[in-house]
C-alpha cells in the first residue's frame, strides 16, 4: 500500500507534462496556467486510493485521476469568475490574467479534456464510472449555486448549508473514491460505504475549515483568521450561533453584521464562544468523522488495505485513530 | 425517407419536455429557458437525417440529437456572456435575464446534461461516438477563442477565417452528421464523406450569411442589413476587399472603419461592389456547395437516400440542385 506521498508522487509525474496543443495558443496558455499553479492534489490521489484499497492501481486510474483534477480546475476557473475572486493559491486568477470571456472559455475546453482521459478508461469500466462523474459533476454545479443563493438569503438553516456543502465539495471526494473503487473492482456494496468515507469526510474537513477560519492559530492555518466573519459568510459557526443564541445575542450578532465595526472579528468570537458554537463545531466535526470511519470499517476488505485512507483521513481532519 | 420537417417534428416532440429537475430552480429555469426560445433544430435533425442515410432511425440517435443540440444551446449561453449580448432570438439572454454567474453555470450544467444524454446511447456505438463528440466540442471552443482574437488584431487573412468558421460552426454541423452516420451503421471511408459534405455546406452557408448581411434583401433577411459593416465586423467580405482593393479604395475602406460616417453602409457597398466582392462571394459559395455535393455523391449509398441532405443543403444555402 502507498502512502499519500508516494501516490501524489506518481500522479504528479503523470500530470505535470503538457494537456492542450499549442495553438491557438490564446485559448490552451490560460488553460495550462491554471495547472502549473499547483494545489493539494487531494482528489485525483482519491481516485488512486479508491483503485488501491481493493487492487494494485491500474493505468486507468491514471486516466480517471486527471479528469477528476482538471474537471476540478475547470470548476476553479468558473467559480473564480462567479466570484470576481483576484487571486487563486497567490496567484491572479485566469481570468484576472487573461480576461473573462478567455478564461470562461478555458474552463469550458478544460471540461471536454476530462471527458477525453476518461474516455481513455477502458469500456467496461468506463460505463460504470460515467454516470457517476456525470452526477458528480452535476452536483457540484447544484452546490455553487446554492451557495450563490445563499448569499441573497436572509437566513440559511443548517440542513440547506450541510447540502450545499455536500454537494459543493464533499461529492467530487466521495466521487473520486467511488471511481478509483471500481477500476479496483469493488463491490456494489463497497463501492457505497467508500463514497459515504469520502462524503461525511468531505463535510467534516468543511466544519473544521469554518472553525479554523474562527478559532485557527494565524501561524498554522496559512490564511487570514475572521475573513468568514469580516465577510459576514454563512458559515456552519454562523448558522448555529443564530440558531442557539438568545433574543439579545441574536440581535447583538445582526448588528455586528450590519454595522461591522472595526473589531467586529472579537466581538463575534465572544458572542461564538458564550454560545459554544466551538464545543459544538468540534463535536459535530467528530460525528462526521465518526460516521466516515464507521462506513470505512464496513468495506470488506482487509484492515491493513485501509491504512492509507485513514491517515488520508488524519491528513485532512487532523485527528488521530 | 423522412424530410426535413418531419424529422423536425419528430425531434421536438422528443426534445421539448423537461430536461433538467426541479431543484435548484435558480439554476435550471435559466437553462430551461434557453431550450424554450426555440431555434431552427438544424444540428439535432443533421444526426436524424446522418442516421437515415444509411438504415432506419434508431432511439440512439434521438440521445445524440438531444446531445447535440443540449451542447449547441450551452455554447450559446457561453458565448453571448462573452459577447455581452442582450438578445437572442429576439429575447433577453440567459445572462441579461438571470445574471453572469448563474448564465454561465447554466451552461456548464447543460454541457453534463449532453454528456449524459450521450451516454445512453447503447455501448458499442458510444465508444465510436465520444471521440468525435469531444473533438467537435474543443474545436468549437477553439473558434470561439479565435474569433474573439480577431477582433484585436489588426488584419485577418481569407485562410485565418476560413479556419475560424470551420471551427466556431461548420464542425458542429458536420460531426452532427457523421455521429448519425455512425449509429446509421456507415462505413470509416462514407462516415468521412458526410463529415466533409457537412464541413463545407457549413461554410458555404456562413459565406451566405456574410453575403446576406451586406447584400440581402431586408423584407426576406430578416435582420438588419448592414449589421457586419456598422460593427466593423471581418468578415469573408471585408477581408477579400482589403485583400484585392487598389491603395486608394483600400485607404478609403479603413478610412470608413474608423470614422464611421452615418452613410457608412452605403459607401462601404460601393467600395465591395467597385471590387467585385459581391460576385467573388457568390462563387466562393457555390465552390464550397460544389464540395459539398461532391462528397454527398461519393456516399455509397442509393441516390434516392440522399434527396433529403440534398433539400438539406438547397435550404441551407438557397441554391437548387
């Protein structure tokens, strides 16, 4: 079994050559732009984990791993767009750089290359992984526009933001581990308990990304602590903290939002801290890692094959088992 | 064998139900939207009529068509974000309507959406049909990338627009036609015949409508004419003025680009007609027709298969055969 390392290793040395032709050059250097920028890598190594956990890894798992990526990058150009985000991993975002109807363009030539390399996989198994990369990737166009919506909703119940989460992020995980499942050969059966790993994993890393952006050490999370807040962004920490809060609190947080003072970022943290939204962001993170460890338990195959997935879990909810 | 408006029929009754779900409706009543202004179909009933060329219509060609016309409506929802267009068909765009950010998810749902209606198509035929597919969708997107760089750059050759156009429209029509061929059972060697057919019929008809624009008659066009000309647009008739135009007519052309005086149409039509461009386009047209009709006859096939991609083309291109 290879360990996270080693398999972003190999997948980097398949993926770093070059995707696109040369020409017209206008339309393939934005798209190429975007891959150098680098990232975790962290779905197209699911693909491989998936194949991994039931058989050696198959060169169609090489095919699947880069569709998943570059369907993934081409979501990141899109949303970066949808949102005028300047900046991507600091960097200018493609379309910051090469001008919207460019990068909108790119993304979309970005989206039939994933379907190429799919359709490298071979047949049989291909039919089987497409309507899941079809569903996945319609879900995850479901999910940003419901977060869009959300931005225009007054208020958003913790049921509509965990689906939006789950389709915005968590499916393309479970997807990823589901794909490299049946290139390995899973069972119908298996192949459900990995997709649930990877989609209640995927909503925990959410709540954990939310609190950190609360409650993080500024030196370890790598990214400005409070910018959820300063944004006044629908967060799991948000939603709650409106839920639980008193009438006076309630309209204590309203006003923050409203009138966002200069140390609106404190104030907030004391009304999250004097509802417990930290105690209980940390436990329902834990009720999500719990329920993704409890479907990896249930595939059938043997112990030591599951140990890479749950230091995969362990990379991304920083927990320990 | 079936004319043009019964397969026309035949294709809309299969066409105009719901494509996408209920929810998010944010999402899919912008996409449902664009599939409700309606168009002329002539794509969808290309993969009809490549089918019935060579065997009865099959049920997978309706998945193809549908495929196809899903992936046509995509790329206009795309293109008119990039060309800020107001209207379509008379009606606001998807953008001016529902806004960028949902326009343009709208579309990348709708490019699934075709993807999926594809892959219902029975295996065997699937696997010769997504190569082609997925070709003909990175050259569209590549003639959309170069006729956006067009209109930055100072001079455009007669063999540079020839390739845009090849590219932005006549693939589509002519891949439309060799995926109906496929499913109709077509050989490698008649499969390329009716790609080429189409390819330059495509042509031929975007000569016509650069023709039209300047030339046609307005009670029958049924647009402004002149459009190409108040909007400075090269096209296959500006770019051979300024190719064959002695230096003073060719001044007296720029001279009107870049002044744009009211009676602007009016002279550059003088200009075009000094040159001869009206008659040189005419021709360029029925060459392009005659290659057309060249690889139609090659298509070994019976005779009496062909009338209807014969009325096809005489539709396209106003010409009687």
């Amino acid at each position: 079994m290879k360990s996270f390392e080693q398999l972003l290793k190999e997948f980097d040395t398949h993926f770093s050559g070059r995707h696109f032709p040369e020409s017209p050059n206008t339309l393939y250097e934005p798209a190429q732009y975007i891959l150098k920028l680098g990232g975790k890598r962290v779905r197209p190594v699911c693909v491989l984990m998936g194949n991994e956990l039931f058989s050696d890894i198959s060169v169609d798992s090489f095919h699947a791993a880069t569709a998943v990526e570059l369907f993934h990058n081409f979501t990141l150009i899109h949303d970066d767009i949808m949102d005028k985000a300047p900046l991507r991993r600091g960097m200018e975002t493609v379309h910051s750089k090469y001008g919207e109807p460019t990068a909108l363009l790119a993304g979309d030539v970005m989206f039939v290359k994933a379907y190429e390399y799919l359709s490298k996989i071979q047949p049989d198994t291909f039919q089987k992984i497409l309507p899941i990369f079809n569903q996945t990737a319609t879900e995850v166009c479901e999910g940003q526009q419901l977060d869009m919506d959300f931005e225009q909703k007054e208020t958003v119940s913790l049921q509509e933001y965990l689906q939006m989460i789950t389709l915005k992020t968590s499916v393309l995980l479970a997807g990823s581990l589901q794909i490299g499942s049946i290139i390995g050969g899973a069972s119908i059966g298996n192949q459900k308990h990995i997709y649930e790993f990877g989609r209640n994993l995927g909503i925990a890393f959410q709540i954990q990304d939310d609190y950190l952006d609360a409650f993080g050490d500024p030196l370890k999370f790598g990214k400005q602590v409070g910018g959820d807040i300063i944004a006044n962004k629908k967060t799991f920490l948000l939603i709650h903290a409106l839920e639980v809060a008193s009438a006076s609190q309630k309209k204590q947080l309203q006003d923050l939002i409203q009138a966002n003072p200069a140390n609106k970022v404190e104030q907030v943290l004391a009304v999250y801290k004097s509802v417990g939204v930290d105690a209980w962001a940390n436990e329902l993170k834990n009720e999500y890692i719990d329920k993704a460890m409890h479907h990896l338990e249930e595939i059938a195959v043997l112990n030591k094959r599951k140990e890479p997935l749950k230091l995969l879990a362990h990379f991304l909810v920083q927990r320990d088992y």
